[in-house]
C-alpha cells in the first residue's frame, strides 16, 4: 500500500478469467458441509482450543501476580510462556473471529475478535490491514501492507533495492520478533491515522474520532494490565519488567512472522502491480493460489497451535470458514486445482518453508 495520504482507490479483478474454476470449487465446498451436515463455523475442538490458548496467556500471569511464583527465573519463564500463549490467541482465536468464521453470530465474533486488545493489538487495525489490504490485494504492490514494509526489507520485487538488503536474509529474522512489540507501542496510533486519511475506516461505518479515543483507553488497560500491575506486585525491579515484557512480545511477534512470511514471500508465489485502469488481469480465485502458499500439511501438532494457517491457500480462499474445516477443503481445493490446471503452492514441512523463504529473501536482495 502506497504511503501517500490519498484516498485508497479499489482495484477491480476479472469476472472472466478463470470464472469455470471458482464457480466449480465453490459449489464443491458448499456440497462438503451440506452432504456432512456441518456448520462452517467453530466446532467442539475450536472452543477446547479457545480456553487453551487463553489460558496458556492468563494462568502464568495470575501465577506471578497472586504470588504463587515469585523466583526470578521462573518469573521471566512466565512471561516467556505467555509470549507463546499471545501467539496460540492470535492464530486460534481473534484471527478467525475478526473474520466473522468463528460464529454465526456477529456479536460473539465481535468480542472474540477483540481479545487481540488483551496482548497488545487493536482489532479495527488488524480487519483493515489483515481482511481488507492483506486478503484481498494478496502480494500486490503499494496495497498489500503485508510486503510493504519498513525500507531495511524488501519483500517485493516491485519495491526499490537498497544494498543493505543484500544481507536481509541475515537480519530479517530479528526484526520480525518485532512485530507485536510494535504493536503495542506506535503502530497502531500510525495505522489509524494512515487509514482515516485513505478513507479506509468507512469501510467499518466508523470515525477517526471515536477510534482514537477507544485505542488510547485499550492502550492504557493494557499498559496498566501487562506492565505497572506485575511492577507493583512483583519482587523484580521494573527494568525487568519492562525487559520480560518485551521478551513476551518478541517471542509471540517472531512465531506469528515465521508462519506468515513463508506463506506469501517465496519463490513459487506471484507479485502483481495493478494497471493504470486499476485492475488486475486474473480472477481473484486464481489469483489467491498464484500467490499464496501452504506448508507441512501432514504435521498435525503444528497445524493445531497455528490455527490451520499452515493451509493458507485454503484460508484465503474461504476466510470466512473456521480453520478446523481446512484439512478436509485441502482435499476438494487441490483437486479441483488439478483439474483446472490451477497451481497449487504447498511445501512438505515448515523447515522447507523456511528454507525457500530465506532463498526468497536472499534473491530479492541481490535482484
């Protein structure tokens, strides 16, 4: 997305192209919740899930505030723990709610969505960035925010090539423990005022105005929870605080990169710019699976804490549909992929992921 302060204007993608491959698969995927008589929102696994993870965030805070744990080290193991838990909330729980797959109902998908607020994010931000840039311009130039990054990366090929990023496949990896720490701090006050000013918060129905107001309240209970409530109770001196915490954030910030960036920014995926009459020449479908990619789809373990975006090809294609669903779609996705003539991107491990990526980011440095 472009840094201009102009309105976003809308890309269009074609009705045409590949018009026979969308319309088939989905009434195929239609046909495997009707035939099964399933709901295509959370199940029984999703909510034992839901308590998990919130409690893999919670139970070792309340172990150090109601003095339960008051050794140093286990202290700083506490925080580590919950740096795993922040992560497990953001791939299993606010990412499929603030897309509306979690219920049927609205208003639990609302409040799901919000739990985000509880580590740090602000959950209008991540709809605007995630849902609208991310999902639907997926790899494109100056739109999605996703590849359009701070100038020491370049995960593009359209963006500009700087010398240092001969050396990004070295260092990247240590800024995307950033990610949440970001969060928490100035990213989202930045994002706010970037998407009031390209018109993006009427997609919400809502105003700059209100949401300033609600996102320094939500920063403050969260400063106040996360920080000054453990620097009061605590028997650490509040450097340490302040370091653990940052501890946290970077553990939960580098897991959620590792699993996002393999997904999009490797060798097999599309980079697409739009034409000067603001279109783009494929059908969003097929344009999903030119630039998205799935990894180590037999790892079940992993496929669990990441909240199934080990399948990304299936989640862009239907975010709306809870990722507990994305296995048995896999199947439907990939052969009718097969019969189209489609690609269809999937590495057999996460390690291999990481590998093309890394390869990924060394070849855009030196192009």
């Amino acid at each position: 997305m472009s840094t201009k302060t102009e309105p976003l204007k809308p890309l269009r993608f074609s009705q045409t192209i590949g018009k026979d491959f969308s319309k088939t698969l989905n009434k195929r995927v239609r046909a495997y919740f009707k035939d099964n008589n399933i709901t295509k929102y959370a199940n029984s696994t999703m909510v034992i899930k839901t308590i998990f993870m919130i409690l893999l965030y919670l139970v070792p805070f309340s172990l150090m505030v109601f003095g339960l744990v008051t050794n140093f080290w286990l202290i700083f193991l506490m925080f580590a723990i919950m740096g795993l838990g922040m992560a497990g909330i953001g791939f299993s729980i606010m990412h499929d709610a603030n897309h509306g797959a979690y219920s049927k109902n609205e208003n639990v998908n609302k409040w799901v969505g919000r739990i985000i607020n509880l580590v740090g994010g602000y959950a209008l931000n991540w709809k605007i960035q995630h849902n609208v840039l991310h999902h639907t311009y997926t790899n494109v130039h100056e739109y999605d925010e996703d590849i359009n990054t701070i100038g020491l990366l370049r995960f593009s090929p359209d963006d500009e090539r700087k010398p240092i990023h001969k050396y990004q496949y070295l260092y990247a990896w240590f800024f995307y423990g950033l990610m949440t720490v970001m969060w928490m701090t100035t990213k989202d006050f930045q994002q706010l005022k970037r998407y009031k000013d390209k018109d993006l918060l009427k997609t919400f129905n809502t105003t700059y105005k209100k949401n300033i107001l609600v996102l320094i309240i939500s920063k403050l209970v969260y400063y106040a929870f996360v920080i000054a409530l453990p620097i009061i109770v605590l028997p650490v001196s509040w450097y340490w605080i302040v370091l653990f915490v940052f501890v946290m954030h970077y553990i939960a910030g580098f897991i959620l990169a590792i699993v996002f960036q393999p997904a999009h920014v490797i060798p097999e995926t599309e980079f697409v710019k739009s034409t000067d009459d603001l279109t783009i020449e494929n059908n969003f479908a097929i344009h999903q699976m030119e630039t998205t990619c799935n990894f180590a789809p037999d790892n079940k373990i992993l496929s669990w804490f990441v909240g199934g975006l080990n399948y990304q090809v299936e989640h862009h294609l239907f975010p709306t549909i809870c990722h507990v669903h994305y296995k048995k779609l896999s199947k439907i996705v990939k052969e009718t992929a097969e019969e189209f003539n489609v690609p269809y991107n999937s590495h057999k491990t996460f390690f291999q992921a990481i590998k093309y990526h890394t390869k990924m980011l060394k070849d855009l440095g030196r192009a």
